[in-house]
C-alpha cells in the first residue's frame, strides 16, 4: 500500500464485543479505552441517530469516498479499514464495531509503525464522525 506500511497486526479485529486494547504508546485511539483511567487513547464512540443499518452503511460509503483508505474487512458488525498517509505511505488500522444494543459504533485507530502519530489517529476518528454526522443529518 505504501513505502512504510508495515505488516498487519496481530489481534485485528472483534473479540466477544471488544476492539483491541490500544498498546501504552499515543499512536492509538479508541472508543473502548477507559475515559477516565486512558484519556490519551479515549475517543468517544460515533453514537447511532435513526436506525443503525443504515448509519452503518452510510459509514462503509464515508470510509469508500476517502482518499488513500481501502477496506480491508466488511463484515456485519465490523469494518477494518488501512488508511495510508499522503506523503510517506504510512499505514494505519482503522476499526469500526457496530453495537446496535448501545446504539453506538466503536472505533479503534491505531498507526502501525512509530511511537507518535502527531494526532493523526485522533483526526481521523474526529473526520469520520463529522463526515457520518453530515450523510445522515
């Protein structure tokens, strides 16, 4: 995908309701990190308004209509996603978790090689959140 893509990590995806704990370094983002306790990796989760087939189908477009994203996993409830950076080919994981129980969509963003992302994860999660608000307004 692209210079500096690294390979796929280990322990992609969901396991009994739950996206991948974020490793203890910044360069990861994630809904299901403790608000409190992991501040640095909380993100909130995209909460569902309607009805949450098709908020999920208006996510799979928003990840489609990205640059430099291609869907790697489509599932039912689950989305993975690798988003290459502009510039030197980066790769991260994004990974997306429909809970139509809690009536939310969790997120886990997390880059695949260093140590800092700069924020980019946290961008990314915030951007598709504001691009999911606008389709489905």
């Amino acid at each position: 995908m692209g210079l500096f893509s690294g390979s796929r990590p280990e322990g992609i995806g969901s396991r009994d309701g739950r996206l991948a704990p974020c490793k203890r370094t910044p360069n990861c983002v994630s809904s299901q990190a403790d608000a409190d306790k992991d501040a640095g990796h909380y993100v909130a989760p995209i909460r569902i308004e309607g009805r949450a087939r098709d908020v999920w189908m208006a996510l799979r477009s928003v990840l489609r209509s990205m640059p430099r994203v291609r869907l790697v996993t489509e599932g039912e409830n689950y989305l993975h996603a690798e988003c290459a950076s502009r510039i030197m080919g980066f790769v991260d994981d994004a990974e997306f978790l429909l809970d139509e129980k809690a009536r939310v969509i969790h997120v886990r963003s997390a880059s695949r090689l260093g140590k800092s992302d700069f924020g980019v994860n946290r961008a990314r999660a915030e951007s598709i959140r504001s691009r999911l608000a606008a389709m489905t307004r």
